[in-house]
C-alpha cells in the first residue's frame, strides 16, 4: 500500500506549490533564454560552462514537467488552483452562492429522499433466495384482467402444483388469527396457514431449527415463528425449538425461528405474520374438492417467464371451470412478479410522487442555471479581458466547470442532510401504515445515483450556461463606454428562456397539486353514513377449540352485549361477523319476481352479518320498519334489513318492507339458501374497495348471526371466528372498560387494540391523503423557486438597465413609471411559462384520470387558480426590483456610466 502514501504526498506537494512552482519554472526558462541568447553573441569559457549547467537544469525541469504530464498530475494541478479559485469567487459573491445552493439542496434533497423511498419498496430485492423467480397467482375478473379480484381456490392449487411445468415449485397460505397465551396472559397475533412447501418454495430458512417438511403435513400440530415474536414473547430463549406453546388453545410444537431479515407479505399486508402453521390431514377443509382460499406462490424455472406461467395455468383453469361449479364466472389467472404484487396498492403513489420531485428537480436546476447565466453576464468583462491577455477558452471553461461544479457539489451534500431528515420525517409519519422491511436509507444505489444527478444536472444547467457566457465578442464588451458590461440580447433571451421554462413546470406541479388536494377534499367531506366519533371498533377472536358451533358464539356475544350495556357511559354496542369499512365484492341474490334468472343477470349486493344494536352503535340511521332484536333468534322468522341503496335499486317503485330475497351461490345450481323477509330500511353506508380511491355507496343486505341454525358448526379449518365488537360512548369509555366485561366472560380471550371508527376511515383514505399533502408540499416549494427565479431574472435586469432607467427618469419618467415597467416585464415572462405549461398540464392531467374522484381531469377552476398563483408570486417577486428600479438615482447612474 505504500504507492497509496506516495500518491498522497504528491497530491499534498501539488496543493502546497499550487500556482508557485509554475511560476518559477517559467521564470527559470526566461532565464535560459537569456543566457543562450548572450552565449550566442560571443562568450567566455566560463559562460559557456554556466551555460551547460542552465541547459542541464532545464532538460531536468523539461524532464520533471514531462514526468508529471506522463502521470496526469497537470490536470489535478489545474483542478486544484481551479477549486481554489472557484471558492473565491462564491466567497465574493455570498448571495449568488446562498441562494444557489439553497435552490439545489431543496430539489436534490426532495428527490433523493423520494428515490430512497422507491428504492426501499420497489427496487431493492426482497429478503428471500433469488426473488426475481418468486411470482403470485391471483384470480381476475373480465373487466380488469390485470387487477386481483379473487383469491385463489384450494383444488385448484393442487391441480396447478401437480400439472405444471414452468415451476420449481409452487407453495399456498392463507391468513389466520391465532391467540397465543403466554405466562397465562392471552394475546392475538398475525398468523398464516401454508403448505409444508411453501418455505422451501419462497427460499426462506431458519436461524434456530428447521422450516417445514413433508412429514410436517401428516403428524401432531406444529409451527415456526418469526424473529419478532421470539424476541418479544419469548425472551430469545435459545431453547424455543422444541419447545410446545399453545396456539387457539391447542399446543403446537415449535420447529424453529425464521430470520429477522424474512419478510413476506401478501397485497400490501400492514404486518408481518408471527406464527406459521402447515396445513395438515386434520385441516379437513383443504382437499381435493375444497373451495377455501388460497393465496398462491410460485418460483419460476429458470427458462420460464411469468407470462409463459399464466399462459399455463389459464390453460389448466378452463378445464377447472368445467370440473367445479364453485368457480367464478368469467374469471381469469393473473401471474405477477412478487416484489410488484407486495406493492400493488403504492406502487402508483410512489411512481407519481417520484415524478413530481423529478419534475420539482428540473426546476431546481433550471433556476440554478439562470442564476449562472446571469452571473455570467456581469462577468463578461472579465472573461474577455483574461482571453485578451492569452487565456484560452478551453482552459477558461474549464475554470468555470469546476466552479459550477463546486456549486452542485455543495448543493448535493446539503441536499443529502435534507433526505436524511425527510426519510426520518417519513418513518415517523408512515403514512401508508405499512413501511418496507429493510427500512430506508442511504444506500450505496441512492448515493451513486445521486452522485451521477448532480453531476449530470452541473453539465447541463451549469456548464452550458456557462459556455454561453463565453460566447460574448471580446471586442463588443471592452469597447463599452462606461467599464460595465452590456448585456447581448441572445444572453437576455437563454436566460429569459430558463425562467419561461421554470415557469412552464410550476404550472404542471401546481395543476396537479390542485387536482389531488381536490380529489382528497372531495373524499374527505363525502359522508360515510356512520358515526365516525365516539365509536370503538375492536375485534374478538373465538377458538373453535372452545366455541365449536354457532349456537356457541352467539351465547358468547348476547353475554357481552349485554354486559357492556350495563357500562356507564356507553351508548350502544353492537357486533359483526363482517367488516363494514370495505367491500370485497357483491353477493348475488334474487327476488321473488326474479327466480330462475341467470346467475349474471342477478342482482347483487355487500353481505353483512351483524348483531342487534349494531345499527344504534355506529349511528346508521333506520328509515322504514324496525332493525334487529334479542328476538329475533335461530328458528325465528329469518329477517334482513336492506339499506336505502337497494331500496332504490332494486325496489324503486314498491315498498320493499315485508318482501323476500334469498342469496344464491354459483356452486349452487338449484338455491338452496333461505329466503328471507325484509322488516327494514336503514341509511346507506359508503366503503372502499381493494385498491380503490372512491367511498361509494353499495346495494346493501344485513342479516342477523343470532339467526344461524343453533348446531350450525363453524366453517371448515375455522381455528378462530373474528367478531367486531362496535361500542359507541363517550369519552370517559376507555379500552380498559371493554376489556374488562369481555374477561368477564372469558378470560383466556384477547380484545385486540382498539380504534374510532374516525381511525379506521383515515387509514383507508390514507392513499388520496399522502398524495394531496406532499403535492401539497411540491407546489410550495415550487411557488419558492420560481419566485427566486422571476426576482432574480428582475433583478439583473435593472442592474444591467441602470444608464437606460437613468435615462428614462432624466427625461421625467417617475417612479411608478419604472416600477410599472419591471412588474410587466415580470408578468409577460411569467406569461410566456403559464401558456407553455398550460398546454403540457392540459395533456398530463389526463394521466391523472385515475388518481382522481368526482372532478374533471380538466377542472378550469385548478387550471385558473394555477395562472392566479403564479401571476401574483411573478408580480410579487419582481415587486423588490421595481422598488429598488424606481429609487435610482439618474445622475449618479449617468456619472457611473
């Protein structure tokens, strides 16, 4: 290593000697000039003996100066005294620098942060062996045969897994709830089914004992737990594999300890799964014939793509359509890359946010370069007074890059400290609810790339201009009558160019910043048609260990609705077996006037089993006829309640009180589901579906579960039945009061974490929210710089203009005069940028067609408040050089010139 050393001894001689040592040698070759030129003349002996010593002395020099040119230290040389000379200049000029590096750090900063945040959820491969093989199978229906729609079906992943030819293998699982006691305390936990291939499908290991084995799926209850939970619930005891735990109150054996670095998630799951299970012979509901879902993981072969997969297995799926009545209608196999199915619900969040800090960086850059080019210009003197003294324009580009440079350099290392701050900001604020696994940082991929940004946007925005500043006539500016350099009007159009442009992209982030916030607005003000305060919603898990028939759970359910009554403070509580919040699909059911319809031509609405009181509890108002009673039990009238969507829908010109429905099953061909007498109408509810901005309303069926058959058992492999308990009171109702009538009943069940009503809706709206508010936070930034730009445009301007407003006002223009003059000149640039960036919003808006709800992609009201903002910062920021414009002082400015 020791040439290492050597190198940086050269390179510190080289700084220390910098513009010296060159100096001397050229003082040392006038010399030998001389000297030759006397010897030439006529000399003496001893001349001519100091004469070879000169030329001895300068063959060495010439042999040194050739020895550095051969090792390339010339250039370093040049970069140096360049580098030095360059932070000079920015010394002399600390308000050019400031608010140039200010400009960059804010656009470099935005977008490295925004890149960092893609590259943690996008680019950066999953934790798992080889994720570019590993894909997800989902079901499609027609009209969106590129979205998930349905998960998959059990007796179709063995057909697949067993007839199938681009996979290596192909694993299952599917989400379930697990109650966990520990020391005696119960606590509800993410869990999973899956098939003892699916670790060894997804490449996931174990770093304390051993995954799932084909053995596994035929012998006693066993699992495998993740890195979190052995931490937290176990202590990192080192013995844990072994060990038995109970699970859903029966004791399974732990096999081992997944990794901390293993993470699989499934549509954008919010967490991690804790405890996986594999599915075994006493799962009885996953055979051969089982409809139960499934979500499925394949791994590629390595000559197989994913669309020669799905080209497979829709062949094999029209086969399964025919063999299983159970089979969704007109559905198809959808084969995506896993790492893209992980962040199908972001993914177009995170694109378009990273477009906009693209779009934000531009302007960042083309600001910078303005301010560059101007300065330039005021420096076209000295450039031509260096070139005239023998500077040649190479070597003086050369000086201004690396100034430029300088400036991007500094502007870069500030805008990462920016990025770090807002990747922590970021974090803390999670605002999808979910945050990769890896976390965000700074990695060597977002350090290179922001490395090769900065250096790319100095070339272009700085350079250039730079060069332009060059191509001034030498002749022209030293022959300017009053040693201030004039401005050519070509500089004068480049720069006003760069602010029309700066101006064009403000408008772009302005209109969709203005469309987003809208669409957010719009969302956030439409009512749901439920209490959104004062209402806790929390979720109960009942083990079918305990609970083992319907009759069960509802006795288990009047207990606790009855005890929480009896609370003080508490208004109404009710349950369901059903989430309200968003809707996963219609149901098709028929009327009495319907019967014998088609399956497709049926109408369909959102199933919901619920509990009395359920309506009171989240405030759902009753319109017509009466809701559901402690009655109204199994071996009852079957009852259902309809909100007032159906009722328009549906039964628009008749009362619907007191007429039936019966829902219908596509693997039912004859029905054989109860009908059901309809005794009310309530207020219709808006929900959300999977990957959906827009809360809409939906035809709407409520029955009652205190209405299934008593001996009804539950669903098959249904370890744990989830009920969502709904109490509304007021504020001195607190968790601990809910928990502590649910321990009453049972005290080996857990009451997960509750949260308003109000939480849940903001957390399912989060995906408007995130993009109105950093849009929000773009268009600000660019209202700033585009300020800076239009103010700074201005101000060389009347700095350049001062003989000519001298002139003016010593003919008897006044003050208002010359401010007028400044603030038109700042409208018409300002004019020029909003027409061009009027145009390119008008066609980009409409890609945002789908981010938006309720507006027009056109919206003039967005478009006009976008012209309204930019033309009041144009005439505010040209307002301080107008003033300044109308307070020169003629003569001084006629004597300075």
């Amino acid at each position: 290593m020791s040439w290492i050393g050597e190198t940086w001894r050269r390179v510190a001689a080289l700084v220390r000697r910098g513009k010296f040592a060159r100096e001397l040698e050229e003082e040392m070759r006038l010399h030998r000039e001389r000297k030759e030129g006397d010897l030439v003349a006529g000399g003496t002996e001893g001349e001519e003996a100091r004469y070879a010593a000169a030329r001895a002395f300068g063959n060495a020099t010439a042999l040194k100066e050739r020895g550095r040119e051969a090792w390339g230290w010339r250039w370093l040389e040049d970069f140096v005294q360049d580098l030095r000379f360059g932070a000079r200049m920015l010394r002399k000029n600390p308000g050019f620098t400031f608010v140039a590096v200010v400009t960059l750090a804010l656009g470099i900063g935005a977008n490295t942060a925004m890149f960092s945040i893609v590259n943690a959820w996008l680019l950066r491969p999953l934790p798992l062996k080889r994720p570019q093989e590993l894909v997800s199978v989902w079901r499609t229906r027609a009209e969106a045969p590129r979205q998930p729609a349905y998960f998959n079906l059990y007796h179709d992943y063995l057909v697949w897994s067993s007839r199938n030819t681009t996979f290596q293998s192909v694993g299952a699982t599917f989400e379930e709830t697990y109650v966990l006691m520990v020391t005696g305390e119960p606590e509800q936990i993410h869990g999973a089914v899956a098939s003892w291939n699916f670790f060894e499908t997804v490449g996931g290991t174990a770093e304390l004992g051993r995954t799932f084995e084909a053995q596994d799926a035929q012998g006693a209850p066993v699992c495998v737990i993740s890195h979190g939970l052995w931490v937290r619930a176990f202590h990192s005891a080192r013995d844990i594999a072994g060990r038995t735990i109970q699970l859903n109150r029966k004791l399974y054996r732990v096999l081992g300890v997944l990794p901390a670095s293993f993470s699989f998630r499934v549509l954008d799951r919010p967490f991690e799964t804790e405890v996986w299970t594999p599915l075994t012979h006493n799962n009885t509901g996953y055979d051969a014939t089982s409809p139960l879902p499934v979500a499925v993981i394949g791994r590629l072969r390595s000559v197989a793509s994913a669309a020669q997969a799905e080209a497979e297995l829709s062949a094999l799926q029209e086969q399964l359509n025919h063999d299983f009545p159970d089979e969704p209608k007109n559905s198809g196999v959808l084969v995506v890359n896993l790492q893209q199915d992980n962040t199908r619900n972001i993914r177009s969040s995170l694109l378009l946010l990273f477009g906009a800090v693209g779009v934000l960086l531009i302007i960042a850059c083309v600001n910078t370069g303005s301010l560059i080019l101007g300065r330039n210009t005021h420096r076209a003197k000295e450039f031509a007074v260096r070139v005239a003294l023998g500077c040649n324009s190479r070597r003086l580009l050369q000086q201004l890059s690396v100034e430029v440079l300088t400036i991007f350099a500094i502007g870069g290392i500030a805008g990462l400290a920016i990025a770090l701050t807002l990747l922590r900001g970021f974090a803390t604020w999670n605002p999808f609810g979910v945050l990769p696994t890896s976390g965000f940082s700074l990695d060597a991929k977002v350090l290179a790339t922001s490395v090769m940004v900065v250096c790319g946007a100095a070339l272009v925005f700085g350079s250039l201009p730079a060069l332009r500043g060059l191509q001034a006539h030498g002749e022209d500016v030293l022959r300017g009558s009053s040693g201030r350099a004039t401005t050519p009007r070509e500089q004068v159009r480049w720069r006003n160019l760069f602010v029309a442009m700066e101006i064009s992209l403000s408008v772009i982030l302005l209109v969709g910043a203005g469309l987003l916030i809208s669409t957010f607005v719009k969302i956030d003000s439409e009512p749901t048609g439920f209490r959104t305060r004062d209402v806790l919603v929390g979720d109960i898990a009942l083990p079918s260990a305990t609970y083992r028939t319907s009759a069960e759970t509802t006795r288990f359910c009047e207990q606790l609705l009855r005890k929480l009554r009896e609370t003080p403070g508490l208004r109404a509580a009710g349950a369901s077996l059903s989430w309200p919040f968003n809707v996963d699909g219609l149901a098709p059911l028929e009327t009495e006037k319907e019967q014998g319809l088609p399956m497709e031509q049926l109408p369909r609405a959102a199933t919901f089993e619920v509990s009395p009181g359920y309506f009171d509890a989240l405030g759902i108002p009753v319109l017509r006829g009466r809701t559901l009673n402690d009655h109204d039990l199994a071996g009852s009238l079957q009852l259902a309640i309809i909100s007032d969507e159906m009722a328009h829908t549906y039964f628009a010109d008749e009362d619907p009180i007191g007429k039936r429905i019966r829902f219908r099953y596509i693997d039912q061909p004859t029905p054989t589901e109860p009908w059901l007498t309809i005794v009310g109408v309530v207020g219709s509810t808006r929900s959300v579906r999977y990957n959906q901005i827009g809360w809409d309303k939906y035809p709407a069926v409520y029955t009652s579960f205190f209405q299934r058959p008593e001996n009804a058992p539950r669903g098959p492999n249904a370890d744990i039945e989830t009920v969502h308990l709904y109490v509304q009171g007021g504020p001195p109702l607190g968790g601990s009061d809910i928990a502590a009538a649910v321990h009453g009943i049972d005290p080996n069940l857990p009451l997960s974490s509750l949260r308003t009503t109000d939480e849940i809706v903001s957390a399912l709206r989060s995906q408007p929210r995130v993009r109105a508010i950093l849009f929000a936070g773009f268009g600000g930034l660019t209202l700033l710089l585009a300020a800076i730009g239009v103010g700074g445009v201005m101000g060389q301007m009347v700095e350049e203009r001062r003989r000519d407003i001298g002139v003016r006002m010593a003919l008897g223009a006044i003050g208002s005069d010359i401010r007028g003059m400044v603030l038109r000149k700042s409208l018409r640039l300002a004019g020029y940028g909003i027409a061009g960036g009027l145009l390119v919003s008008a066609v980009v808006a409409r890609l945002l067609r789908s981010f938006l709800f309720g507006m027009s992609a056109l919206d003039p009201v967005t478009f006009g408040a976008a012209v309204v903002l930019l033309c009041v910062v144009a005439l505010a920021a040209g307002l301080v050089p107008a003033i300044r414009a109308a307070s020169i002082d003629p003569m001084e400015a006629l004597r300075v010139e």
